[in-house]
C-alpha cells in the first residue's frame, strides 16, 4: 500500500477548501506519468472519524482490480491513489488532480469546478454565466453518469453522497463526468469517513445510507432536476415528455419504495432512444399544416398583391416552412463509452524521491507502476513509457528491458479494442437495431482515436536499445495506422447503413475498412513475429497479432 510522507510534498497552489479539509496542487508530480495530481490535507474533524484501514483499502483497491478495469475508473473519478503521513497518522491522501475540461469560467464567479449544481437553473442563469447547453447533451451526461455509477457498483463501490457538487461536467462533442471526493464512498461496505448527505438530495426517511438503491434514487432526481433545469424539483413532468419511457424510470427511481428503482444499468436502453428519437425529424402535424395553410391563403386573399406595371416580372415567392413540431438534427457527436475495455496500466502510485514506504516493489506483471516524475529532474513526463532510467545527474540510461516494457504498456492498453470493433460491425452488417448502430459507429470512432493516441505515444517510445527495434516500431505504428483508418471508415459505412433491413450493402466505405484491415492484419503479423522473441528475453507476454 502506498504511502507518503508529508514533509516529502511541496504544496503548489491552494485548489480549494471544505468541510473534510484543504486540497493543494503538487507540481511535478503525476499518476502513470500522464496526470497531475493533488494533495487533500484532512481537517482535523475529518482526521478524529477517518478510519485508517478502510482509507488504506481504499488505495489498494484500484491495484487490486484487473488493469483494463482499474484505468477505466481512473479515468472517470479523483480516487485516492496514496496515503499521507505525519507524526500523528494518516494526514491525507493523494489523488488525480480534476482534468482542465472539468471547469467553468464564468463571468461573474471566475473559474471554478464545473459542477452539476450550474446546469440545475434556467436558461437565463445559464447564459449568464456562459454555459451553453442542448438536451442532447444533457442526455448524454446522464448517460455517461449512468454508466459509470453501473460500473462501480458491479465493482461492490456506492457513491453515497451523490449530489450535483461531487459531480464535475464537461460538455463539447462528447459530454462526460468526472467524480471528487470519492474517499466518502462505500467500498465493499467499508466507510473510510463518516456517511453524510448533502441538503435537498437527502433519502426518503428512515431509509440506510450508501446503497445501491440508494444512489438510484438520487440519480432520479438528478435526471429530473437536469431535464427541468431547477434545483429541487420532484416533478418528472419534464421528463415524461422528452421520453416516457425515461418518465416511467425517473418516477420509479424518486419512489419511496428502494426495491421498486431502477438499476443505474436499466438507464443506458431509454437514454440511448431518446438521444436517438432528438437527432430523427418528426414529420409535422398533417392538421397544424392545413391549418397554416388555410391561414396564409386568408391572409392573401384580405391582403392582395397592388398589380404590377406593364412588363414587370412577377416576384419569386417567398421560402416558407410549415410550422410542425419537428425537431432539429442534432450536430453534436455522440458521446460513446471511452475506449477503456482494453485500457491497461494501473496500480499504485510511487514516490520517485524513494522516501515514501509500501510502494517500492516490482508491480505485478501486467500492471504498471504509477510513478511520480518532478519536473526538472531529467525524467520524462510520460514515466510508464520511457525507454530508460534517469540518474540524478540527468542523463539516461540505455536499458532494453526498460524500452521492452514500455513497448509492452502500450500493447495492454490496445488490448480488447478488438472485440469492440467486432462487435460493433458486426451490428451494422447485420443490419441490428438502429441506435445499436450508431452507437457501434461512435465506438469505432472512439477506438480509432485512441489508436491515433497509442501512434502518438508509440514515437515517444526509444528502441536504440532493442534489437531491431526502429523496424519494430515502425510495423507497430503501421498497424495501429492502418486499424485507425480500418476503423473510420467502417464507421462512416456504419453510419450510412442505420435503418437497413436484412444485411447491410458493402459499400466503398466497407471496402475501404476491408482493405485498411488487411494491411493492419499483415502489418500485426510481423509484429508478433519480431516481438514475440523478444518477449521471452524479457520476461514478457507474448502478443497475439489479432489483439494488437
């Protein structure tokens, strides 16, 4: 279990304060060499109820889980990723510092946490403090959220507090959350600090905190108040009128009743529908159209054209558009789950200074090391990549097994993006459910950009050290360059066949995955091929081309 002393931080800016206490920014220290991270210094209240052991749990539990899994909650929440010491005991934690795109500028305020309790106002406040925001984005907030509070508690993790303050935004063309003070929730029924709820998001009364059907009936009130744009509302007329399936949910959730709720994993269906139902126009009312139509013929016939002079050509009609109750097409991407099925790399996070205790040692084989890389120092930025060590007179050192484990992080973090892949052309060759399609079209994208990531990250990466490692490298970046394009345009054909009947036509587009696919599929071949020996040098796992 990580740990750190904490005369070994230097405190960077103050980030904030509340009732469990201080967060301060550490510059120069990362998680996974990749994200800046931050200190909650516990208030002395908070310190006299902390129950050491379940925060202590709490650290090891991400390295505990498989890695795919373990990124993918990292990704998505503040964690605390080590213990902090002082002469008297655990002082604070460690955690990932919340992400840039997670903060509102406003005006009026300045900067500040792009908390959901901003979205819960009308449109007025809003412009105001310059927040624009459509429905379909919205929606695709709550669908984020509810995937992510499905995945912990498969994971045996309730939030217990949530509320609009613990919930940060970010919207664009894929809105998505992130969630702080994480070291207030239940895991596996273990409570590092004392339950608490916030005003106005409290459970019915008499009811247990920090359950799963607890966090269900918050997130029914969060969906209502989100889609009404009020701070305290019950009222799911909102709701039931955008979608009444969502309606249906929403009123089950608030109920009194905790074995009558939803599952968070019982949203995903309604919300993916109702962000499906916004982007198809509705065909306008046939009586609204008679109805205008009959309107602007009287309003000629009581107002008719003064006659033209001789010769004069008549005037082209005006453009009209019948008045319906169609929607607009949305423009905004959809937002898709983040590639993270294949997403590798977690475990505890390290002090490079070599004071902290309980981290030290060697990680297991497939997980990575969270390291702690301080600016200046001749360390790289991306710690779990590099190819070398650095001394402290900052030179590098050419080590191949360093480089072999970088090129190894890399290929675990692509593992799985296949079956993603598959399955999602497999669902528009098939011609399957509409919304399925074009959600399987938003994965393709998503995994084609994260393929442009792991490209990205792969030219950082030094082989000097590795026999022949430029080719190496070069067939890897190969084949993820070729999947990228295998994968955007089986995405476009994904798009054009939504709504087929039967099997999907294999056009250009199709043709162009194909063809992208089987360059990807040779490039990966000799991949394995030159890797594979390596592997076995190295104490590695062995790579199958239809995984990379």
């Amino acid at each position: 279990m990580t740990k750190v002393r904490v005369e070994k931080l230097t405190k960077g800016d103050k980030l904030g304060q509340g009732g469990q206490g201080t967060v301060w920014a550490l510059p120069g220290r990362k998680i996974n060499g990749e994200w800046p991270v931050a200190y909650k210094e516990y208030s002395a209240v908070c310190r006299d109820e902390l129950d050491g052991p379940a925060l202590d749990a709490m650290v090891e539990f991400v390295p505990g889980l498989p890695t795919e899994t373990g990124l993918w909650l990292c990704e998505r929440l503040a964690w605390p990723a080590a213990v902090v010491l002082d002469d008297r005991g655990r002082c604070g934690i460690l955690m990932r510092l919340v992400p840039d795109g997670f903060f509102i500028d406003s005006p009026q305020a300045g900067r500040n946490l792009a908390g959901f309790q901003f979205l819960l106002n009308d449109e007025g406040y809003l412009r105001r403090v310059g927040i624009s925001i459509t429905v379909e984005q919205r929606l695709q907030l709550l669908l984020d959220l509810s995937r992510t509070l499905a995945g912990l508690h498969r994971l045996g993790v309730v939030v217990g507090d949530l509320s609009p303050k613990n919930v940060l935004f970010r919207l664009g063309a894929e809105p998505s959350c992130f969630l702080i003070d994480c070291d207030a929730m239940r895991v596996d029924g273990r409570d590092a600090l004392d339950q608490r709820e916030t005003p106005d998001w409290s459970l019915p009364q008499g009811e247990p905190l920090a359950t799963g059907r607890g966090d269900s009936y918050k997130f029914g009130l969060l969906v209502v108040r989100l889609l009404a744009g009020e701070q305290d509302s019950r009222d799911t007329g909102a709701v039931g009128a955008l979608s009444a399936d969502l309606g249906r949910l929403a009123a089950a959730a608030i109920g009194t009743d905790p074995a009558r709720r939803p599952e968070l994993a019982d949203w995903e269906r309604p919300l993916l529908r109702a962000i499906e139902e916004l982007r198809t126009p509705s065909a306008p009312d046939p009586d609204e159209v008679a109805a205008w139509i009959g309107a602007t013929l009287a309003a000629g016939a009581q107002h008719p054209a003064p006659p033209r002079p001789p010769g004069t050509p008549a005037p082209a009609p005006p453009a009209a558009t019948p008045p319906g109750p169609g929607r607009v097409l949305a423009t905004v991407v959809f937002a898709g789950l983040l590639v993270w099925a294949g997403v590798k790399g977690v475990s505890a996070l390290g002090d490079d200074s070599g004071t902290g205790s309980g981290s030290s040692g060697s990680a297991p084989a497939a997980v990575s090391t969270y390291r702690s890389t301080p600016y200046g120092s001749g360390g790289t930025s991306g710690g779990t990549t590099g190819g070398g060590t650095t001394g402290g007179s900052g030179t590098t050192a050419v080590d191949p097994v360093n480089q072999a484990k970088a090129i190894d992080l890399l290929l675990n973090r692509n593992d799985g993006t296949r079956k993603v892949v598959t399955s999602a052309v497999q669902a528009a060759d098939g011609c399957g459910n509409t919304v399925d399609v074009r959600y399987g079209a938003s994965q393709l994208r998503q995994a084609a950009a994260g393929r442009d990531s792991l490209v990205a990250r792969l030219q950082g990466v030094d082989t000097s050290a590795l026999p022949g490692g430029a080719n190496l490298a070069a067939q890897l970046s190969s084949a993820w360059t070729a999947s990228a394009a295998a994968d955007r345009a089986f995405a476009r054909w994904a798009d054009d066949v939504a709504g087929c009947d039967g099997n999907a036509p294999h056009t250009a587009d199709w043709n162009e995955g194909y063809n992208q696919s089987q360059v990807a599929t040779a490039a990966k071949k000799a991949f394995a091929a030159a890797w594979n020996p390596l592997a076995d040098r190295y104490g590695l796992a062995h790579c199958d081309p239809d995984a990379i």
